[in-house]
C-alpha cells in the first residue's frame, strides 16, 4: 500500500488558518492601496487647483514715471518695466508721458500730462483722476472699459484738469456695460464727445460740470442719480 501524504505528514499542520489569513491580509493591503491611491489622487487633483488659482490672480504693480517719455519705454517709469492692464499707474507732476500704442491701464492718477497722441487708453481700473492734464497733439480716446475689463462694472471719474491741452481735445466712452460714477467736483475740461453706449450709464451723484464738449447717449445708455449735468460752452 502507498503512504498516505497528510498535512501533518508534511509539516502544514497550520496550513488552511494561514492560507486564510494571508488572502485576508492582501485583501486589506489591496483595499489599502486603493486608498491610498485615491488620496493621491485627490492630494495631487487639490495641489493642481491650487497652483491654478495662484496663475490666474492678477496682483497689480505700482508704476510712477521719473522722466518724460514714451509709456511702452522702461525708462519712462524708472527702469521697473511697462505698465499692464492691472497696474496703478502715476504720471508725476512735471513730466509729460505719451502714448505709443492702445493701453490698458489699472487705477490711474494724471499730475503731470498725459499725451493720447491718437491713440486709445483702455481704463480698466476703478479710478481715473486728471489733477494735471490730457494733452492731444492729435486726439485720442479714453475708454471706460469696466473694472478688470470685466462688465456690469462700476469706475470713477475725477479731477478737474483740462483734456484739450496742447492740440485737438479727447473723446470720452463708456464702454461694455459699465456705469461711471463722477467724483465730487469733477470738471471734464475740453473733451470732444462724452459718449455712454448701449447698456452703459453716468451715475450722477453730485454735480458734473463738463466744458466745451458735446454729450452723446446712445440708444440704450442712460444717465440717472440724483446730480445734475452741467454743460458750459
């Protein structure tokens, strides 16, 4: 007769608890490393929205020029680069900066002069302040684009310096749905047309004093508040 083989004959006396339990423990490391992999997943999911929200925030520079010059010359502002759409810009008191192209700018103070040389400056900022001047040697036109270029958006006009200076006087717009809110005391000097488009306003506060200049709604724009429009000239 044969020898019969048995589990103890072969020394596995343990051998279906191990088994057991082995396919238990891969059951666990395999869920495990299901797990884990997913937390990767949503570690490396969560690190990639992150880095993509840090790309798309715009954090504005502050420009201020330091000579007369061109704005898409460094040196106009320093050596510190061209100003962008989401930039504060200054033109200093004494310093004349003219425009070489269509400009977007942020938040803009005029002290010195700013010289449209026919060309276009997209505001996308929230306040435009003349305190200096906009001279024209050839006309231009200031756009009121809306904060960020976005619509729907509320800007501030303010100052009281001239927009005729030097030559042929601005056009103003209001552009892109935007209303435009004149500052207390803001005087528009010499400008050749206020134009509010379709789906924009003026948002008349207090009272608007705008000289030597004509002032074209269209269809769709409006001018609403409680401030009166005063035209002289």
């Amino acid at each position: 007769m044969g020898t019969r083989i048995t589990r103890q004959s072969l020394g596995l006396k343990n051998w279906t608890p191990l088994r057991l339990a082995t396919a238990l423990e891969l059951a666990d490391a395999t869920n495990n490393m299901k797990t884990n992999h997913c937390i990767g997943k949503w570690l490396s999911l969560s690190i990639a929205l992150s880095a993509l929200a840090w790309a798309g925030q715009v954090h504005a520079a502050n420009f201020a020029s330091t000579q007369s010059g061109s704005w898409g010359n460094a040196a106009t502002w320093g050596g510190a680069g061209i100003p962008g759409a989401a930039d504060n810009v200054t033109i200093s008191l004494g310093t004349t900066v003219q425009l070489d192209t269509t400009r977007f700018t942020g938040d803009l103070t005029v002290n010195g002069t700013l010289n449209m040389y026919n060309n276009f400056l997209e505001f996308q900022g929230t306040t435009f302040t003349n305190n200096g001047a906009v001279a024209n040697t050839t006309g231009g036109t200031l756009d009121f684009n809306g904060v960020a270029g976005a619509a729907s958006t509320t800007q501030t006009i303010a100052g009281t310096g001239p927009y005729n200076s030097g030559g042929p006087t601005a056009a103003v717009r209001v552009l892109n749905s935007t209303t435009v809110t004149p500052a207390s005391s803001t005087i528009l000097d010499g400008i050749a047309l206020l134009t509010v488009t379709s789906g924009s306003s003026l948002s008349l506060t207090s009272a608007l004093i705008i000289n030597n200049a004509s002032v074209n709604i269209n269809a769709g724009g409006t001018i609403a508040g409680a401030g009166v429009l005063k035209t002289q000239g």
